[in-house]
C-alpha cells in the first residue's frame, strides 16, 4: 500500500513507515482531547498503513466492570464484544500490562478466536497519564508470525504518544 491517507506516500521499510505514520498521527490529534476520537483515528490510520493488518483496535476498560474490556473503535470484521482480563491475548496484555506477540494465535493458550482467520496477533497496553491500563491496542495478521519487534517498539510509542497525556477526556 503506497498510498495510506491523505495523499501522504509512505515508506516501504516497517520502522521509516512507523516513524512518518507516528508524525502523522500526532499531527491529526493536535488538539484532540476526546479519547474514542483519538482510538477511532489511531485504528483507522494503522489499518489503512499495513497491508497485513487484518483487525486493528481498541478494546476498553470497562469503567463498570474493570476487570473487563470492552470493544472500542475498531477497523476490521466483527470484534469480540467482551473479554475478561486474563483471558486470550488482549486479556494477557491488560492482566500482565505487558506487551503480547504471538506468532501464532492458533498456539496461544486460551486464544479467542473472534475471526477464524486471524494467524497472528499483537497487543500493546494502553496506559493514561497516571499510568492506569485504559485499554489495549489489538491488531491481528491473517499470515502467521506477522509482528515482531519493530512493531512492538513502534505501536507502544504511538500509544504512548497519543494516549499518556493529560488533558484526554
């Protein structure tokens, strides 16, 4: 995919093109304080950017039941609703707050299987300013050992970026 959004050619090389995206996403935002306006635009941006990104977005803490999340905005087929901290790899990323890459959903212990052709999946946790879990970002490859760490470092410091401010509402 050449052309990602607004005109603006992205590079070929994965860390060039999370460097431009990040700049991007950034510049969109300025401004922005409302947090399903800055998830919808994240998840949006990253799918239209990676041609392999088969389900990128949000799911959210439930604020009534915050050992819950909830599916936020999203691009992609029908997300799982609900998923319980723990429980796959969106609840292992909110359980443990660590970030989760699996080469292979279909090995994962526990894997919720919301698009039988998911092969491959990463989560990064996504932290407010305080440094409490407010959601995970979720994007799922239908190739197998899709995501590795240049999109670990990239996707965790575009959460960062956009979500660690104070002023988010």
């Amino acid at each position: 995919m050449a052309e990602a959004f607004n005109d603006i050619i992205l590079p070929a090389e994965k860390a060039e093109r999370y460097a431009v995206l990040a700049d991007e996403i950034c510049a969109v935002l300025e401004g922005e304080p409302n947090l399903t306006a800055r998830m919808a635009t994240v998840a949006s941006m990253l799918a239209a950017s990676f041609d392999h990104f088969f389900w990128t977005g949000f799911y959210v803490v439930d604020p009534d039941k915050p050992r819950e999340l909830v599916v936020g905005p999203y691009q992609g087929t029908l997300g799982c609703l609900r998923i319980a901290f723990g429980r796959g790899v969106c609840g292992a990323a909110a359980e443990t707050g660590q970030i989760q890459v699996v080469e292979d959903v279909h090995a994962f212990p526990g894997h919720i299987a919301c698009d039988a052709r998911s092969a491959s999946e990463i989560v990064v946790p996504v932290f407010d300013a305080a440094e409490r879990l407010i959601a995970v970002l979720d994007v799922d490859s239908d190739q197998r050992s899709a995501f590795d760490e240049v999109d670990a470092s990239w996707l965790q410091a575009i959460v960062r970026k956009v979500f660690s401010i104070t002023d988010a509402a």
